[in-house]
C-alpha cells in the first residue's frame, strides 16, 4: 500500500472523530445545561469525576496500546477498527434523557461523559500514534498535516447540518435523528481506517518482529513506569505540555461555549438567526484553511515560531476587540470566528512537536519502536484535565453573576446587562490571558528539526 493510500485511510478517521467530537463538544453543555436543566452542583460533580477519570484513562490506555498483546492493541489501525462501534453507541448517550429528576439529570452527564471519554481517548490515542508513525519524514508529516485539515474542515460542517435539520435545536427530535446519522458516518470512516492505516513501522516490522521477540534479552524491556518518567521528566515535553493544557483550555471554552455566548452577544434583533447559524457551522472551517494554504509558511519558518506567532495574535486580538466594544455583533462575530481559527489551526500545528518528542525520546534512548502512545498518554494526564476544568470554570464565572436567572428570564434588564457585560469581558480576555502564559512556556520549548531530515527506521522495527 502506498504513503497516499495510507494517509487517505488516517483522513478518514480525522473526518470522523471531528464529526462525532466537535458536535459532541459543541452540544453537550448546552442541552444539558438550557434543555435538561442540570444544577450548577451536578454539572460540577460530573465534571470533577470527568476530569480524573480523563486524565487517568490515558496514561492506562497508553499501557495497553504499547505494551499488552490483545489483538485489539496489536496495531494502531486495529484499535480504532474494534472501537468505532463503541465510540458511534456512546455518542449518542446524551441527546436521549435519562429523566428529569435533579439526580437521574446529573447522573446522566456523568454516564455520557464517562463512557464517550472513554471510546474516544482510546480510538483517538491510536489516531494520534498513527500521525506519528506514518510516516517519519518532516514533509510527509506536513503533508498529513494538510490533508488531515481538509478533512477536519468537513467534519466541522456537521455543525451546520445540527443547525440546519434542527433550527439550532428548536426541533430536538430532528437534533437526535441527525446524531445517529452522524454517528453511523463516523462509524464507517473510522472502519475504513481501522482496515487500511498501515504504519511504516508496521509494514517494517511483518517479517522481523517474530525473530526479534525470540532473540530478546529479557532485561531489554523497560518498565512502564520508567518509561513513562523518563518522558514527563524531559524539558522539552514539559515545555509543550503547559502549552498544551492551556491550547486545551481556550478550544474547550470555545467549542462549549460559543453558542451559549452567542445567544446573549448576538441577538438575532441585529443578526438574522439563519446568519447567526451558518456563523457557527464556520467556525472552524477557517482554521482548516490556513492550515491547508499556510504549510508551505510552516514549512519554511518552522512550526515553532507559527504557534508562538498564534499567541502573540490571541494577545492583541482580544484587547483591541475590548476597546472596540460589545456594540457591533457583526465584528463580535468576526473575533470569535478568528479566535477559534487561530487557535484551532495551531492546535493542529501540535501533532508535530509531540511527533518529535516521540522521536527525540527513540533516539536519546535507543528504542528499537518509538513509544507514541506513551508519549501522547503522559500528554493526556497533564492536558486532559483541561477538557472539565473549562466549563467549571466558565460555569462558575457566569453563574456568580446571574446566568442561571438569565436564561430562565428571571432578571430584569439592569441585571441581564450585567451578566451580558461579563459575557463580553469574558470573550476578549479569556485569549488574553491563556496567550501570555503560553508565549511563555512555549519559549522553553528547543527542539528544532529540519525538514529534509527524517528519522531512521531500525531494521529490526517492533513493538517494545
């Protein structure tokens, strides 16, 4: 099988898990907070469970996928072709009510949030390692990195399609009708990739794996733990992760809460509903673009200083949107779309450092496979707890001063300006502070590879 026809079967998983992950995102709070009514206790409940049991099940998973002998981890490919199924039925958890009692509400979000958590993370880790494995040339993950775009672009258009057969969930059952069609999409795409994403190490390793497990020292193997410590203790995987944790933070505040925000910041008094919904199908369609047509940019200056410019725009960006003010939707509109581009595009940027701390790692060690799901596991631990603390935290800010009442219609209008100006407040500089604190950390980050070098795969490739 060729590079292309292997990168094709990696897009089409792309395509499905942003279908299935960005609707579920981008829903999720907002059905159980504005349909199912959940309380502010139960929401945070849930998350805190959500948030260890995320950060937990990744390291775990990585244990499995790199160490464990089931024919569900014995290739990356493999784990995503047996998960799909599972991941499809979990998706569609949280559009159909468990009851309407405080407890049946909150018990629920923690169910849905805990069994997709679960299907995703581990057909995503295996996604993730596939990125890396691959391929093992600069360009060629470059090029992965474009093509993986144009399929994230579709995938983000399921969010027009919600808007559209639902009437920005108007129509509820319509709503639930289009998940199970985009669950069954998702389904098959990630099967097609289950069936034909083929690593290079993988085709490497056919002929040699079996003699290379006979012949080794049973010494050679290195325990998990060790392994896992020698990535979390290296500077430059610390560097990336603090980057990534707050990237986390603002995608997770952005996919949660854009519509949330935008009901308030957007009235359709000055912006016609229909506009309003075609502006959240695009949000991340953007992002998609200047990747696309901005790799030869990477290319040449290096996705390091690209993503470090990404910071320095969500700085400036967010405090000019503030001295410009909340009275023009329309320009709202467009910050809200570049900020969910911008930041959306370099998160896409972030497959290839933890690819070259995946392979930094092989070197400095001498591994005879790179440990992928190991590293993208230890990212996980210290990433994913952004994934609940977010809309904790947005939660908690907008519910301090009267959400809550807002959108019952409780408040008079001196009070809903209040919470309006929080929510304003709340868009500009969320980007502005996260910015700041990654520009910093990311500085910390040294490793700089050329694009015409590429790693060299060992003769007697396999698992370790």
């Amino acid at each position: 099988m060729t590079l292309k026809h292997r990168m094709l079967a990696y897009c089409a998983t792309s395509l499905g898990l942003t279908m299935i992950h960005h609707t579920f995102n981008f829903y999720y709070v907002k059905v159980f907070l504005n349909r199912y009514h959940i309380t502010e206790s139960w929401f945070h409940f849930s998350q805190l469970l959500y948030m260890v049991w995320n950060a937990v099940n990744d390291p775990l998973f990585a244990l499995l996928q790199d160490n464990a002998k089931f024919k569900i981890t014995r290739t990356r490919r493999e784990s995503i072709l047996y998960t799909a199924p599972f991941l499809a039925a979990s998706y569609m958890i949280p559009w159909f009510q468990f009851g309407t009692s405080d407890w049946a509400v909150g018990l629920h979000l923690i169910v849905a949030l805990s069994l997709y958590d679960t299907m995703f993370t581990f057909a995503g880790l295996a996604s993730c390692c596939l990125f890396t494995e691959i391929s093992t040339d600069q360009n060629d993950r470059l090029m992965l990195t474009r093509y993986a775009q144009m399929a994230g672009m579709l995938g983000h258009c399921a969010i027009l399609v919600f808007e559209y057969t639902s009437g920005s969930m108007q129509n509820f059952l319509a709503f639930q009708i289009t998940a199970f069609f985009v669950a069954v999409i998702g389904m098959l795409l990630m099967i097609y990739t289950g069936l034909n994403a083929h690593t290079v190490w993988d085709l490497h390793a056919q002929d040699a794996h079996e003699k290379r497990l006979e012949d080794e020292e049973p010494g050679e193997k290195k325990p998990f733990w060790l392994k896992s410590w020698q990535i979390l203790s290296e500077k430059n995987f610390i560097a990336f992760v603090a980057t990534n944790f707050f990237q986390e933070l603002h995608k997770t505040y952005l996919s949660n809460f854009t519509a949330i925000l935008g009901e308030y910041l957007i009235p359709t008094s000055k912006v016609p509903v229909g506009v309003r919904s075609t502006f959240y199908g695009f949000t991340g369609f953007l992002g998609g673009l200047m990747v696309i047509f901005g790799a030869p940019i990477v290319g040449r200056f290096g996705y390091f200083r690209i993503i470090r410019c990404s910071f320095v725009y969500k700085i400036c960006s967010g405090l000019v949107m503030y001295f410009i003010g909340p009275s023009n939707p329309w320009l709202l509109m467009l910050f809200i779309m570049l900020d969910t581009s911008c930041t959306g595009a370099a998160y896409s940027l972030f497959n290839m450092p933890l690819s070259d701390i995946s392979d930094h790692d092989r070197e400095k060690y001498n591994r005879k496979h790179p440990i992928s799901s190991t590293v993208y596991g230890a990212n996980a631990l210290v990433v994913k707890p952004a994934n609940s603390l977010s809309p904790m935290l947005v939660v908690a800010i907008l519910n301090s001063f009267g959400y809550e009442q807002l959108k019952d219609g409780l408040l008079s209008e001196p009070a809903a300006d209040v919470v309006k100006d929080v929510m304003f407040k709340l868009v500009c500089f969320y980007p502005v502070v996260l910015g700041i604190i990654q520009y910093f950390s990311w500085s910390h980050y040294t490793i700089r590879r050329s694009f015409t070098l590429e790693y060299r795969v060992p003769e007697t490739a396999g698992p370790v």
